[in-house]
C-alpha cells in the first residue's frame, strides 16, 4: 500500500473514494487496504462518509464535492425527493438540512460528517419523474422534478391525511408557491404508484393548485 502523500496526489481529482476501486488481488491485500484506511481516518486525513466511502480531508482534496452529488453516490439508485427537494423549489418554507431520497433499494440513513442522508423505499414502478443538474464543481446529481417531488412526498405521508380539507396543505404541510406545478404531471406521476387514496389526495391538491392560479 502505497503512503499517503503518494496515495494523496493520486485522488485529490476523485470526488468520492471507493475503497472497493483499490482492492486488487487477494482477501490479504484487501484487509491491508482497510487497515491503512482505518488508520488515516483515525489521523483525520480520510472523512468516512459509509462504509468503503470517503472523502479525502477538505485540505488535501482538489474538489469540492457538494452534498447532493454525495447523496446520489452513496446509495443507488436513488434521486434527491422529498422534503429537500420540495425546499430547493420553494414548494416548502422551511430549511432542510437534512439530503432526503428516494430508492427503490430498502429505506436507509447514513450520518457523517458532511450531514444526514435519508434514502426512503418506493416500488420500482414509481422510480421516474427526476432530472439531472450539475453542483458548482460540474459534478451530475439526480433531483425530483417539482411534481414528482410532491408526489413522492404525499405517498410516504398518506398516513397523516384524516381530513378532506384542502387547508392541511398550506397549515399542516405550509405548502407554498403550489402554482409552479403542473397538475396532469402530478396526477401521472402519482398514478405510478396505484394508490387509490394517493389519488383522491392528489386530485385535491390540484383543485388547490388551480385555485392558486395554476394548470
């Protein structure tokens, strides 16, 4: 195994690094490599974002990797949803700290030192509706489309809807600047998931949508 100056030099270009990309040869070999890489994160040189994933320490990396793109790279597939996304679109009014995604992989969190990274499970059927965007070092993440964002939301909490009132969206869930969404995108997006009550939840935001001024 190599040192970590020459080990350094070598990722500093790496966004992420994957302990499994190193592991060539033997089971011996490859206990080397956790060893070495335990003993760096210990001295603070490696960031331990989950097992076989870290970030070299913010001085000796050359990218700055942002949050999303870690989000997308340490559980896949999975894409940028819910109460985050709903906050990069101004849907909520709210901060969220929190990187909340959807997988179709088992629901899953990872807490680090770059922040909480939620992954919650939906059917294959339903794993559509995202787009691709860039973070400021030209790196690719995946994040929900305005409509599927709230789809994917209203499904993971139909739970909560015990009322046929429209209001629960603007004072239970503070739901804002709803006029920016498409309702026959939000009604395709939710038909994926064959939920008659994610349906009739739908169909009553988007009486709401158009009430705001919408389509």
């Amino acid at each position: 195994m190599m040192n970590y100056t020459a080990f350094k030099n070598k990722m500093q270009k790496w966004p992420i690094i994957f302990s499994r990309d190193l592991m060539m040869g033997g089971e011996e070999n490859k206990q080397v490599i956790r060893n070495q890489f335990e003993r760096w994160q210990k001295k603070k040189l490696l960031i331990r974002l989950r097992r076989g994933a870290y970030l070299l320490n913010p001085a000796d990396r050359k990218i700055n990797v942002s949050r999303m793109y870690i989000a997308n790279q340490l559980y896949n597939p999975s894409y940028l949803s819910l109460e985050y996304a709903l906050t990069y679109y101004g849907i909520i009014p709210e901060r969220v700290s929190d990187l909340t995604s959807v997988t179709t992989k088992k629901t899953m969190r990872f807490d680090n030192e770059a922040g909480s990274f939620i992954y919650q499970h939906i059917k294959p059927k339903a794993f559509n509706g995202f787009v691709s965007s860039k973070d400021e070092a030209g790196l690719l993440f995946f994040i929900a489309e305005p409509e599927k964002a709230v789809a994917d939301f209203l499904y993971l909490n139909l739970h909560k809807f015990h009322t046929k009132d429209e209001k629960v969206f603007e004072e239970s869930y503070r739901l804002q600047n709803i006029e920016i969404l498409k309702t026959k995108k939000l009604m395709a997006f939710a038909a994926c998931f064959t939920n008659k009550k994610l349906t009739r939840v739908s169909e009553m935001l988007c009486k709401l949508i158009k009430k705001e001024g919408g389509q």
